[in-house]
C-alpha cells in the first residue's frame, strides 16, 4: 500500500515551473534544427547531382523550406526572448508596486527612512549615519560618531537618512 505524499506547496502557485516552460523558445529552437537538417539533405542531394535541372527537386523540397525554417526559428526565438524580457519586467514592476503599496505614505510629504537623533559612522568610512539608518542598521562595525572628526569634515551626511543640518560640521 502506497502513501500519498503531501505537498507543502500544494496550494501556493507554481510560477517556478510555469517560469520554466516557454513554448516559443522550443518552437524555435525545434524550428532552427529542422531548417539545418533539411539544408543539409538539400545540399547533399544537389552535390550528387551533375545537372542543373536534377539539383532543382533538391533544392525546391529541402533547401528553401530548410532556409525558411531557419528564419522563422530565428524570428520565433527574438521574440522569444522578448517575451520572457517583459515577463520579467511585468514580475519586477509587480513587486515593486507591491511593495510600495504597503508602505505607509501620507499625502504632501516625502517617507522618512531613518528618525533617530544618535549618529553613527563606520570606521574607514566617508559617511555619518542616523542610528536607524538601513546602511548601519545591524552592523556591529557602527560606533557613534566622533565630534572631532564631524568637525574636521572628515565625513559627509548620509544622503539616504538625511542626519539633522546641526551636526554637520561648520566649513
């Protein structure tokens, strides 16, 4: 008697397998290898054949369908390619909507990233941060800034968490 498995992902969508399987790239691809087979039997059989009007079935039955299948291959597989590009883009824009739209933005005024007044800097590094700034958060290398190198102007604000203007260091 056999168990049936249960599948943890059974009710979660299969984009990983359907990612997988693209119909147009295997047309081409299937399409690029008959077009060089029949090439290939079409020139065979003009190269046994010393007259001209003999080459002619060859040529009509195997080269020039070969030829054309080589270029619907070749057309199939850009677009292919194209394809899969804008699924991608559509993927990517989907997510970052998703995420935009859980964050909580209220009208008229920019998000803020980081709010803490406690400034941080990374040893060896140009900026100083806020201490909930996402480029120092959890990183155990953030000590609090110093304020003799704040006023040498060793370091610049962090763009991304905007520190207040009055640590700046006076120029």
């Amino acid at each position: 008697m056999r168990v049936a498995r249960t599948d943890p992902t059974a009710g979660a969508p299969r984009q990983g397998r359907l990612r997988g399987v693209r119909p147009e790239l295997w047309a081409a691809f299937a399409a690029l290898a008959a077009g060089a087979v029949l090439c290939v039997i079409g020139w065979y059989g003009v190269s046994g054949e010393r007259f001209a009007e003999r080459q002619l079935p060859y040529l009509a039955s195997c080269t020039v369908p070969g030829a054309a299948l080589i270029i619907a291959g070749t057309v199939l597989l850009a677009h292919g390619r194209s394809t899969l590009a804008a699924a991608r883009v559509e993927e990517l824009y989907g997510l970052l909507v998703a995420t935009e739209a859980t964050a909580p933005l209220s009208p008229g005024s920019p998000q803020t990233v980081a709010t803490s007044d406690d400034l941080l800097m990374v040893p060896g590094g140009t900026l100083w941060h806020r201490a909930d700034c996402p480029l120092v958060a959890d990183k155990p290398e953030a000590v609090p800034a110093d304020a003799t190198i704040l006023a040498r102007g060793d370091l610049g604000p962090c763009p991304i968490c905007e520190p207040p203007a009055d640590a700046a260091p006076e120029r």
